[in-house]
C-alpha cells in the first residue's frame, strides 16, 4: 500500500529559511489530514479555521492546500451540526455519476447493431483449414 501524499505548507513562517515554533505543528496536521477523507479533512480544517478567527479559511488554505470554498463549507456544516450529512459514509444518497445504462436504456442494443457487421461470419478469419492466416497449402 502507497504512502499518502503530504501537502508542505505554504504559509509564510513555513517559506522562510531555518525552523520556526508552529512548523511541526504544520507538518504534524497535513500527516494527519493525509489520513482522513474528504469530509474529515473539511470539518477538521474548517474547526482550525474556526479557531484562528478572521482570514482563518485563507490562513489554513496555505498551510493545507485545501480550497478557502472548501474549508469554508467545513465551518458551514460545522454550524449546521453536520445536519444531512450521512454517518456510514462520506457522500450523500445518490451522490454517484449515473450509470451509462440509466442514462441511455438502449445502449447494449445500439452497441450491439453497430458491430453486428464486423463481428458476423468466421470468427477464425475465412483461412483454409480452420487457419486465421491464409496457408499456403
């Protein structure tokens, strides 16, 4: 099993050459967001943001890489007590892409006239003796 990728930080403390107090601390919280999935990682960072007050979303932004909407959203549903948002899992009912087949109830009948005409006849390739290349018998 492959590692997670670990966002770096990006805040400005993190860019400046040599160590600084809150760098672990930084390092620490993008392993941990690397554990989580995507609605942990909004809620967690969106709680951070709550914390620091004012410019939080864009702070945590560049210490996570996450989207300032994103951690946004986070807090929102933190306000909100989670309310609607689904405890065995991470999407919502009926939060998939809709199969092919419910889009399109025809499509094994249409794919299937398309390549009747090639797929008809010797599935072998005609040769003499059963052969799929032509022998030279």
């Amino acid at each position: 099993m492959g590692m997670a990728e670990i966002h770096q930080c990006k805040c400005p403390n993190c860019q400046q050459l040599g160590e600084h107090p809150e760098g672990e601390l930084h390092r620490r919280m993008n392993l941990f967001l690397s554990r989580l999935d995507e609605q942990q990682r909004r809620w967690y960072v969106g709680l951070e943001s709550q914390k620091v007050g004012h410019g939080g979303d864009r702070f945590l932004a560049q210490i996570t890489g996450m989207n300032v909407e994103t951690i946004r959203r986070g807090r929102r549903e933190l306000d909100r007590s989670l309310e609607g948002r689904p405890v065995d899992g991470v999407r919502l009912e009926g939060g998939r892409r809709p199969l092919v087949e419910e889009k399109d109830p025809d499509i094994e009948r249409d794919l299937a006239a398309l390549v009747e005409a090639e797929t008809g006849g010797d599935p072998m390739g005609g040769g003499r003796n059963g052969c799929a290349v032509v022998c030279a018998t």
